[in-house]
C-alpha cells in the first residue's frame, strides 16, 4: 500500500493532483465521520494548523497504516490550556502547531514527552528540532521583506536590521507584537544583538511604522499594494498563495510586489516551523511516533510543499516552482530551540518600545 500511496502522491505536481487528492481526503473523512467510532488502532491529535493538505495527509495515513486520525482544531494557546487542564487525563497523542515558540511553551510546561526516531533525526536537520526530542519541525517558513517594486530600492533593504533607518519613516508595515512569528523573529536579533541591541532596533521599527500594527500577513500585502505602506514584514507562503490563488484580483494584488530574504551577507534569513511533539500522557505513543514519521516521509513533504507553498524540512524534496521562482537563499541556522528560549525577553522588548 506504501508504494501506492506514494505513487498517488507523486502526481500532485500539478494544481489537479491537489484538488483530487483533497476531494478524496474529503469523502474518506466524511465516512469517518458517519460510521462514528467504529473501533481499532486510532490516533488522536490536537492541531492548531488549518489546512486542507493536513487532513488529505491524516486521511492518506490512515488508508496507508489502518490507523485513524481523530483531530481537535483551536489556537495554538486553546490547545495548550486544553492539555494542562486535561492532565493525565488527556486523549490527545499528538500536537501539532505553529512556531518553535509554542513548542518550546508547551515542552517547557512539561506537555510534551522525547522520543528517539532514526526516521525523523535523519530526516529532519538538528535546528529544526528540540535537541532532546521533545519535538520536530514538519515545515519552514522564511520571514522576508515584501516591497512595492515601484516606490522601493531593493538595495536599500538588505537586512532586518535596514527597517531602522530613517529613510523608512511612515513606510513599514507588519502584525501586532502579539503575533507568535514577529516575537520570533525578534528572539533571533536578540540572540545575535542581545537585549539591548534588539531593544534599539524595535524602536526603530516603530519610529517608521506606516500604522499601527494590524491584520495578518495578507494584510500587509494588501496595504503596500495598495500604498497604505511600502515595505512588509510577512512569511513565504502568504505571497505564494496569493500568486497562486485562483481568482485574479489576488493574482494581480502581487503583481508590483517583490520579496528580500534579508541578511544574505551574514546570518541568513530568518525561519520558522509548523512542528509537532508526542503529548506527555499520549494514550498511544507508537501510532503518534509513526504519525509523526509519516508527516516526514517523502509523499507527505511534497504534498505540503505543493499545496501550501511551505519550504520542506527535508532537503531531498524539491520545491513548489512559485519557491523555486524566488531561488535558493542562505537561512539562519540558529537553533530554534533557542527562540523559543528568548520568546519572553522578545515580548518584553515589543512592550517596552510600545510596539503594540
């Protein structure tokens, strides 16, 4: 069944293979869903991803294994509450969500156990991953500069650390301090700048804001498209699923947008991960070890970089061609385990410069 499925898979290079592919993850889960619980080997997951290829993946794991995937969709902080009010008590094997942050929230609130894979320590490079196994990233995602081609020098922005000069005053746009990739990305000037250097340039991001942070990331796309701002703050995908949308006007929303993976020159461009760990009370560890080897297996990295124009962790898969388009770039190697370590000094640094 292996070899088929990954066959199956395979053709998903194209747009077609996608939507047959999620039409029949669709109808299996729909029959799921209507024989109610129906008994043998089961897995439960707590996700705070939302994407259609996720399901088409649980789907396909379960037609491939015989194991059937019972998930539990909120926010990343519902789901975390969730597993500390549950206990010991908790049905969940798996969670999966957003940022190396909230991993590192949810290891360090000790809802989350280490378990030792060959698979996934081959698979996965040791910075996309906690040192002692508690979790592992499933997917990259590159924070980059998105700039108004017409009103912007691109030579201009090299670097995270560019946003502080002055002639960027009222053009800079981005998300609340709130949003989990901002507070990353500035744990990771602060690794390399320390509190005081990463206060400076917080600062001076926010003596050049456009507005007030607001929106997501497709947000900040929209206001330079539409000159609200000129540069933006945002992760890869959301340019990609604009490109790649199928009604125009958001295909032509990007039209006059480039993109700048900052810091070529030095320590590369910022990234994060969607990851997942094995829950600390997991009724059934070994079916949540295999989901997990299974959402690093060569099929399933396609279809997340296919589908959801999302960098693989793997380095053996090729890119969805809207990546490729951009070319290869230099990322940052620091241990992501590490940001989530500097996650509190971050906030503490956005509140204090008033970032908001």
């Amino acid at each position: 069944m292996m070899g088929r499925t990954t066959d199956r898979l395979r053709s998903m290079a194209g747009g077609g293979g996608v939507r047959l592919l999620l039409a029949s993850s669709v109808l299996l889960h729909l029959g799921l869903a209507g024989c109610g619980d129906v008994g043998g080997p089961v897995v439960n997951v707590y996700s705070h991803r939302h994407y259609d290829t996720d399901q088409a993946l649980f789907d396909r794991f379960a037609e491939t294994t015989g194991i059937r995937v019972r998930v539990v969709s909120a926010s990343a902080d519902e789901l975390i509450a969730r597993l500390e009010r549950e206990g010991d008590a908790s049905p969940a094997d798996v969670l999966i969500t957003v940022d190396a942050g909230r991993l590192h929230r949810a290891k360090e609130r000790g809802l989350l156990r280490p378990v030792e894979s060959r698979i996934l320590s081959n698979s996965i490079p040791p910075h996309l991953r906690d040192p002692d196994g508690y979790w592992f990233g499933l997917t990259q995602r590159a924070r980059i500069l998105a700039y108004a081609r017409d009103r912007v020098d691109a030579t201009r922005l090299t670097d995270y650390e560019s946003l502080t000069n002055p002639e960027w005053e009222g053009r800079i746009l981005t998300r609340s301090s709130e949003n989990i990739y901002n507070v990353s990305l500035l744990a990771s000037i602060v690794a390399v700048h320390g509190s005081d250097g990463a206060t400076e340039w917080a600062r001076g991001v926010v003596a050049n804001f456009a507005r007030p942070p607001r929106g997501n990331d497709t947000d900040q796309i929209r206001d330079v498209a539409a000159g609200v701002g000129d540069v933006a703050i945002v992760n890869t995908y959301y340019i990609g699923r604009l490109l790649n949308a199928e009604d125009e006007a958001s295909r032509e929303l990007v039209g006059n947008i480039g993109i700048i993976f900052p810091n070529q020159g030095g320590r590369g461009t910022h990234i994060n991960v969607s990851g997942a760990g094995v829950t600390a009370h997991a009724p059934n560890p070994e079916h949540a070890l295999e989901l997990l080897e299974f959402m690093v297996s060569e099929e399933a990295q396609r279809a997340f970089a296919e589908a959801n124009f999302e960098y693989p962790v793997r380095e053996d898969i090729r890119w969805a061609p809207a990546l490729e388009d951009w070319g290869t770039f230099q990322t940052d190697t620091l241990s992501l385990e590490r940001l989530g370590e500097l996650n509190n000094d971050a906030v503490i640094i956005f509140d204090r410069v008033g970032w908001r």
